[in-house]
C-alpha cells in the first residue's frame, strides 16, 4: 500500500472525510488539518455532521463563519449546524410564497422539504456558499 502525504500532494485543494460514525472522520481530518497548516498552508476545517465536537477537539465554541485556532497558524475552524441550515433552506424555497399560495399549499411545500436529504441539501449549500465567497477566500 502506498503511503498518502496530503502535503506533497498537489492535487486539489479540498479534502472531504466521510464515512460511518465512529471510523475516525473528525481524528483524521484535525490531523489532517493540523499538518497541513503547520506546513505552511492556510487551512479551512469544517464539519457539518449534527453530533460534531470539533468544539471539543479545539476547546472553544465554533460557528459556521470560521474561528482561528491560534495554537495552529494558518488553521482555521468551522462548525456548520445541518439543522439550522435546512430551516434556513426550507425558508428560503416556501418564504416567497407565504401570502401567495393557500396555507394548504404551503404546510404541503414544508411537508415535502422535511426529509433527511433537505438537511444534506441544505449542509452542502451553506458549504457551497461558504467555498464561493470571496471575503472568506481573502480571510482564510
């Protein structure tokens, strides 16, 4: 088996862990992290699984704007609330028509956005959003 060095590696700027609870995503993907930066790199850690202690592993509380880890320069942290998230996404599709479409039409609206895949929905497009914006990109 051939060994991986994510910081010799050249071959993207964004490494995704996933997998079953309990397999080491958070473990490797702080280690991860914390070598890459400590090599020189500016870092992006985030998470958006519900159960995550990233907060834990660094010791202060996170938000989905990001949080310098002064331990680690060039490090930087963010905790993205997948719950809050698709409440926010869920607002945004059935907002627009509150006051438009009968309240019937509208609990069916919100009806159909209350599955699993509307809060992976809404994780991966804060995350999206997140990677596209430029005042992010200048900060990190």
């Amino acid at each position: 088996m051939e060994h991986y060095s994510p910081i010799a590696s050249d071959l993207t700027k964004y490494l995704f862990f996933t997998g079953k609870g309990g397999v080491g995503k958070t473990l490797t993907a702080c280690a991860t992290a914390v070598a890459l930066a400590d090599s020189g790199k500016r870092v992006m850690l985030v998470s958006t699984d519900p159960a995550s202690n990233l907060q834990d592993v660094f010791g202060r509380e996170l938000t989905n704007k990001g949080t310098v880890i002064e331990e680690v320069p060039g490090l930087h942290v963010a905790n993205f609330d997948p719950i809050t998230a698709a409440q926010e996404y869920m607002e945004s599709v059935v907002g627009p028509y509150r006051g438009l479409l009968p309240e019937s039409a509208i609990a069916n609206m919100e009806e159909q956005l209350m599955g699993s895949c509307t809060v992976e929905i809404a994780s991966f497009n804060e995350f999206a959003g997140f990677l596209t914006n430029p005042e992010v990109r200048t900060e990190i």
